[in-house]
C-alpha cells in the first residue's frame, strides 16, 4: 500500500508539473528571471560589502540618517499624491511641481532675510516665515489647478484627466523657467545649518533633525485631521462614495478642493526642508522627487495615508544604504551615482509583483 501511495503522489506531482509548465509563458520566465536576477545583485552585493568592511558603524549611521531626512520629505509629497488619488482617482503628476513653486518662493524671502541679516539673527521666525510663504504659494497653486485644469475633466473617462495633470507639470515648469531662468540657484547656507550632535561617536546633523521633526509633526497633524475631524470623515466619505456623499449633504467640491489644499501644504513644506537638505533650487527640481515620491505612494498602497508615509521612509532608507550595500561588494566605482536607480527600479518591482503596495490599495472594504 505504502509503494502504491508513494506511486501515486510521484504521480500526481508530476502531473502538476507538466500542468505548471504547460501554462508557463515567456512573459513568466521573464519576471522570474527579474527576480532572480535583482535578487543576485542584492545578495551578492551584500555580502561583498560586509566582507569588504570598507565602511564603518558611523558611515552607516550617516547612511541611515540621511535616509530617514530625505524619506520624510518624499512621504511628505507622497501624501498629496496618495490624497488626491484616494478621493478623485487621479495621479496628480503635478505635484512635484507645485513643491517646486514652493520651494522658489521660499528661496526669494530666504535670500531676503539673509541679506538684511533677520535669517542669522533670528533664524527660527526667518524659517517659520519661509516655510508659510513656501505653503501658501503651493497651496494657492494647488488649488487653482484643481479649479482651472482638473474639475472640467473630473467625471470624464480615459486618458484626458492624466494628460491634463502632465500637461499642468508642463506648464508650471516652462512658467518658472521663464519667469526666473533656468540657472540653479542656492538656498543661503548659515553656520547653525551645518551645526550637529556628537553622540557616542555618531554625528548627528541639527539640519537633519529639524527636517525630520516638523515633517513627522506635519504628517500626524494630517493624520488627526483625516481621521478625527469633520472635514476629514467627509474627505473619507467621498473616497469611499463620492455620488452617495452627495445624496448625504456633503458638499463634493469643498471637500476636493480641501483635499488640494492638504496636498498643497505638504508639498510647501517639502519644498523648503528639500532646498534646506539639497541646497538647489531649479524650475525642473520638482521632477524627480515628484517621481519618487508617487513611487513611495504605490509602495505603501496608494490610497492609504500611513502607506505613503512607511513608503517614504521606507524608500529613503533603500535609496541612502542601498548603492554602498549594493553594488559597492560587487565592484562597481562610485555607487553612490546609481541612487535613482535603486529607487526606480524598487518601483518597477512594486509595480510588477505587488501592484497594491505594501499595505494594499485604499478600497471599499478597507480605508487607511
């Protein structure tokens, strides 16, 4: 009985075998290959980092920290994508570009400050003062570009809404461009920025923790009003249902441009701490962290508020450790230059092989 058995299983598995391969398409092999393939690089790049020993325990620490800066900032735009997209549907593509509208009004009064001296003697107020002139330029764009550029195409079907949001990324770019010239400009750079803490042997930037702190305070602030205020459950009722919000007295429009409003102030906030970290500011600075940022919005599940905060955070951290564990074990010269393509790559598996993210898209039966 038991050879019988043991026959038969050898059977059944082989018939399983012969059904998996039967159905196995090139499409598979491929993806399968991908994964191997990324697979290799990370195991085989970790490994030969830590055998090499080539960076120490501070080195990390700075990695690590970095991440966890530059990851808040990307959680911070994520929001205004995950936001726009849990109540409308629509990939706001121009985000990115309204943190950048941000970030060149900030510079304006930034510089001001500096040259009159306000910024280096009284760097808080000169900060605050960056950071709401930053949030209400963004914020009034933002706005203005659901009024102008999104509600005309809000019940149409197809393409035109995305075209119109790419369209919109355009022209807030070529304006700025030609407003203000396309030369980068620097944010001003004062000693208390470059200031930092020494605990056990690990530095810790001043500039770093202030970038952290008011972007974590930002994103709970968000979090209370999305889930413990009025507007907030009207925000989620029309995610859930937009026509049966209406039926219920809620007032779609305000709740959408609300919705803007939210995104706008998350991107002028972003806008400034990106300049503070980076320096640059640039009509096209927006493009790439916009990119990333929607990237950490569909790694977390977008649609889902603490989603895009985890995926930013957590794209940050692979974005910062990633080219020195990576690819610096397997021999390749100046890792650090393939940052962007750790972060893209990270959101073309996501895509691939999770498209819900990470804590699943926001649906009908469940909502961040």
């Amino acid at each position: 009985m038991n050879g019988e058995a043991v026959a038969s299983d050898w059977s059944g598995s082989r018939r399983t075998l012969r059904q998996f391969l039967a159905r196995l398409t090139f499409v598979d092999v491929a993806l399968w290959s991908l994964r191997i393939l990324v697979l290799a690089v990370v195991i085989g790049g970790t490994i030969g980092t830590l055998i090499k020993t080539r960076y120490g325990l501070a080195q990390w620490f700075d990695f690590i920290m970095f991440g966890v800066t530059i990851g808040s900032i990307y959680a911070q735009i994520a929001l205004g994508y995950t936001m726009v997209y849990g109540v409308l549907r629509l990939i706001n593509f121009a985000h990115g570009d309204i943190m950048m509208t941000g970030a060149f009004s900030g510079y304006f009064l930034a510089t001001a400050f500096d040259r009159s001296g306000f910024l280096a003697a009284h760097p808080v107020l000169a900060v605050l003062g960056t950071l709401l002139l930053s949030i209400t330029v963004s914020t009034s764009i933002a706005v203005l570009a659901e009024r102008i550029a999104y509600r005309p195409f809000r019940h149409v079907r197809g393409l035109a809404p995305l075209i119109t949001a790419i369209g919109v990324s355009f022209f807030l770019e070529q304006t700025f461009r030609g407003l203000f010239g396309s030369s980068v400009k620097s944010y001003p750079d004062l000693h208390w920025q470059r200031a930092a803490f020494v605990v056990g042997g690990l530095t810790i930037p001043k500039i770093d923790l202030l970038v952290i702190g008011c972007a974590v305070a930002s994103m709970l602030v968000l979090y209370l009003v999305i889930h413990h205020t009025k507007m907030g459950t009207a925000i989620r009722a029309v995610s859930e249902d937009s026509e049966a919000a209406a039926l219920m007295g809620i007032d779609v429009n305000r709740v959408v441009v609300f919705t803007f409003m939210l995104g706008g102030v998350m991107a002028g906030i972003a806008g400034v701490f990106y300049a503070f970290v980076f320096k640059q500011v640039y009509f096209y600075m927006g493009f790439t962290p916009g990119i990333k940022a929607f990237g950490a919005a569909v790694l977390g599940g977008i649609g889902s508020v603490p989603g895009a905060m985890i995926g930013g955070f957590f794209l940050g951290i692979v974005e910062s450790v990633g080219p020195s564990l990576f690819f610096d074990g397997i021999g390749i010269p100046a890792p650090y230059q393939l940052r962007d393509l750790i972060a893209f790559t990270l959101l073309i598996m996501v895509l691939i092989f999770r498209p819900n993210g990470l804590l699943g898209e926001r649906m009908a039966k469940q909502r961040a």
